[in-house]
C-alpha cells in the first residue's frame, strides 16, 4: 500500500502486557490488554452453554475482541495525525 495505514503488527508492537479473567461462575472471559502508553483496553467474550466453556478459545475470542478496539482507535490517531499534518 502507497498510503498511511494500520497494520496488525503496529497493533501487536504497542500491546506490553495481556491479562485475563474468568468472571466466577460463568462462561465470561475478560481481556484486558495494556498498552506501551498505559491505556488499557478490554476485551470480552462469552459461551452460552457452561458444558462448552474452553478456556483457551474464551481467551481467544476475547483478545480478538479487544485488539478490534485498539484497531479502531489506532485509525482514529492515525487519520489525526493525517489530517493535523495537511492543516500545517
């Protein structure tokens, strides 16, 4: 690509610690994902029968949750950036 963009290793090289909880007593997967900046952001996901729940997929699903997030306000402060740079 010729112009500015987002990628998902700019996201993935911003992201300096990830953690993630089980909410007790149920299917309810939190991940928080801290930022090199220290903005946190979190992510969810959930599984509606408790006799399906995997762990690794909550996890999965979750992060993905929260990395969605950070993608939209990556693009956000890219087309600031973006736009501040033409209004010189």
């Amino acid at each position: 690509m010729n112009y500015p963009t987002v990628t998902i290793s700019d996201i993935l090289n911003k992201i300096k610690q990830t953690s993630y909880f089980i909410l007790p007593d149920t299917t309810v997967t939190i991940c928080n994902i801290l930022l090199e900046n220290g903005f946190s952001v979190r992510g969810e996901s959930a599984c509606v029968s408790p006799e399906n729940f995997n762990k690794a997929l909550g996890e999965k699903y979750a992060f993905e949750d929260a990395v969605n997030k950070i993608w939209s306000l990556e693009g956000y402060l890219l087309k600031q950036k973006l736009w501040e740079q033409s209004n010189v």
